[in-house]
C-alpha cells in the first residue's frame, strides 16, 4: 500500500473525540511528531510517545486514525523503545508488512529499512 506524508494539524483536524486535547496530551505526557502517514484507503497513520513520569523512559506507539476519525493503537501501546524503531514499524505497516515481531518492539534484521550487520570471521 502506498502513502503520502500528512500533517499532524491535518490528522488531529480529521480526529472528533478528545485524543488531541491539551489536557489529555499533558495528562499522559504525549509527544506527537510534525507529520504522519495518510493511506491510500483514507486512515492515516501516526506516532506518539508517552512518558508515565518524570522517572520513566518515554516509549513509543503506532496509532491509526480510521477514516471516520476515531484513533485505535496498533501493535502494543508504548511497543517501542525509540523514534526510529517506531518510524520502521510505520513504514513497513502501510507497505502492508506488519510482522508478529514488530508487535513487541522487536525489528528482524530481514525487515527492509533495518540496517544489517556485517557478520564477523
């Protein structure tokens, strides 16, 4: 499947309950990045991480936004340790390559956009 970059002003537009409010935001202590990823049957995907307090690491999850606005996270919530391996999750999600792995944070070394290591002699 195909997408194209969106903004988050776009998506957060689109959303009709409360998800983007400013007090749920700073209640869960939410991040969101500048863009997300609109589908070719209209959902768009998008990240957003989480910190449960100032002591904890913060982690991050994939959500999807159907086409009638309500958000569903994807995978487990706060599945990923950092940005990057949530951005992968996304990509391989809307090429329609979700594996069980990427469920629990984990990234195989044969998902594209993973770098391979080198083996060693």
């Amino acid at each position: 499947m195909r997408y194209q970059t969106v903004s988050m002003e776009w998506i957060e537009i689109r959303s009709h309950d409360h998800w983007f409010d400013p007090g749920a935001m700073r209640f869960f202590r939410s991040r969101l990045p500048k863009t997300g990823a609109m589908l070719e049957d209209g959902r768009a995907l998008f990240i957003s991480s989480e910190q449960y307090d100032a002591y904890s690491p913060r982690l991050y999850t994939l959500r999807c936004q159907a086409t009638d606005g309500s958000i569903d996270t994807v995978g487990d919530f706060q599945a990923y340790r950092s940005r990057r391996q949530a951005m992968i999750a996304l990509r391989a999600y809307a090429a329609g390559e979700m594996w069980p792995a990427l469920v629990n944070g984990h990234l195989p070394e044969t998902m594209p956009g993973y770098p391979r290591k080198e083996a060693t002699a």
